[in-house]
C-alpha cells in the first residue's frame, strides 16, 4: 500500500472527532441563525448583473469557509504525532517527509471536503432555481479542493513554528477569523472600499470563494482567471513549504 494512504488511514483512527464536529456545527449555525435576519435587513442586490438574496450569496461563501476551517485538522494531526513520539518513528521508516506533508493536506483537505458537503447539501437549497452547468459544478469541486488543499498546508507550516498546541489553535483560529472577514465570503467585492478590496484580492479564501459562486451561481469576480492561476500557485508554494517546515521540525525532534 502506497505510504501516503496508509498515513491517512492512519489520520481518520486518530482524529479528534469532537473538533471535526464543531467544524461542520459552526457554519450551520451561522447559515441557520445567523443568515435569516441579516436576509431581512439586507435587500436584494446585483452581483454581476443578476440580483441576489444575502442568503443565497452567504450560502455559497459558507461552503468555501468550511474547507478553511477543516484545514485545523492538519495542524493538530502533526501536534498529535509529535505529542506521541511518532513524527521522528514515522520518519524513519518508508514514509518520506514528503509522503508526510501530502497525508496531513489529503486528510485535513477530506476533512474540509467532507464540511462543504454537509454546508452545501443544507445551503444549496437556498440557491433553487440555481442549475450549474457540468463545466460550472467542476469548477466548484476545483476550487473547494484547492481551496482545502492550501489551508491545510498552511496549518502544516503553522504547526510545526509552535511549540504549544493551545498557542497553535489560538493563532489558527485568529488568522480564519481575519482572512474571514477580509474576504468575499460574506459582502461582494464591488460593495467595499478600494483599499479594502486590494487586501481582500490578496486572500486566498477570496478566489476560492470567488470560483465557487463562479461554478454554481454563474457569477464572479472579474479578477476570476487571475484567482485561479493564483490559487494553483499558492497551492504549489505551500506544499513546497510544509516539506521544508517538516525538515525543520524532523531537525529540532532529533536536536
């Protein structure tokens, strides 16, 4: 069996179940509670000529969320094997640095994969009379997929700077609240200043969020080709960084 699938069968044994839980209650919860009378004080409006409900434009931003905050998943795995005495056992054995990165992204990506099911199979009904072409529903698999990948090699990077779990989660859970809210998962672009909006384009959440509504709704960002290219890119960039930092990690552990 090839490495990288057994490091991820072994992840689902050792999940924190509770966590993953709470990952997929939060956006629900906002969708549901949150979502209604914002919907009632937030009238219609147009976003790439068509005119949109809040919540149907917060339905679809909420699926790209949830592959964000699933990627925690990653970072706590690594905390897990380190906490154990595994991360060093594991990396003397077949599995190569590489091998480790990829299952810690795959399983927190699956993690994130799976909350956007659950989001979207709750929040596309809020999206009827909706009827996404096949080109448009490959292009939301594309971007939730990519979207979770990068998160989830983020949390990698992350994880493996802090020597804390508690300071880890406290950081993580920080920065999804800031590239939350700097972000188009919750207001279109066209409706913020410009000097909001160019942080807002610097985001990574942006583009997945952008590419989603783009797949689903058949509206987008006019920046759409750009995010694409520029998620792909990211996606590179942090696969490449979470081997280096598991380098670094693997050095410290034998130190």
């Amino acid at each position: 069996m090839n490495a990288v699938v057994r490091l991820m069968l072994r992840d689902a044994r050792v999940l924190n179940r509770g966590l993953v839980a709470l990952q997929l209650i939060l956006p629900l919860f906002f969708l549901f509670v949150a979502s209604f009378p914002l919907t009632s004080l937030i009238a219609p409006f147009q976003v790439g000529g068509q005119a949109i409900s809040y919540q149907r434009f917060l339905a679809t931003g909420l699926i790209a969320q949830t592959t964000m905050t699933g990627s925690l998943i990653g970072g706590t795995l690594l905390f897990t094997d380190r906490r154990h005495g595994m991360f060093g056992q594991i990396l003397v054995g077949p599995a190569t640095r590489a091998d480790y990165a990829t299952s810690k992204m795959l399983s927190s990506a699956a993690i994130g994969l799976s909350g956007a099911v659950v989001v979207a199979a709750f929040g596309l009904p809020f999206t009827y009379g909706v009827h996404p072409t096949l080109p448009g529903a490959a292009l939301a698999l594309g971007a939730v997929l990519a979207g979770a990948f990068f998160f989830a090699g983020l949390s990698v990077i992350l994880a493996s700077v802090f020597r804390s779990l508690e300071a880890f989660e406290g950081t993580f859970n920080l920065l999804l609240i800031l590239l939350t809210f700097v972000s188009s998962s919750l207001y279109p672009l066209s409706a913020v200043p410009s000097g909001l909006r160019g942080l807002m384009l610097l985001n990574p959440l942006t583009y997945d969020v952008d590419l989603l509504r783009m797949g689903i709704l058949g509206f987008g960002s006019p920046y759409a080709p750009w995010e694409a290219l520029a998620l792909s890119v990211e996606c590179v960039l942090v696969f490449v960084g979470a081997v280096a930092a598991l380098r670094r990690t693997a050095r410290l552990e034998a130190a």
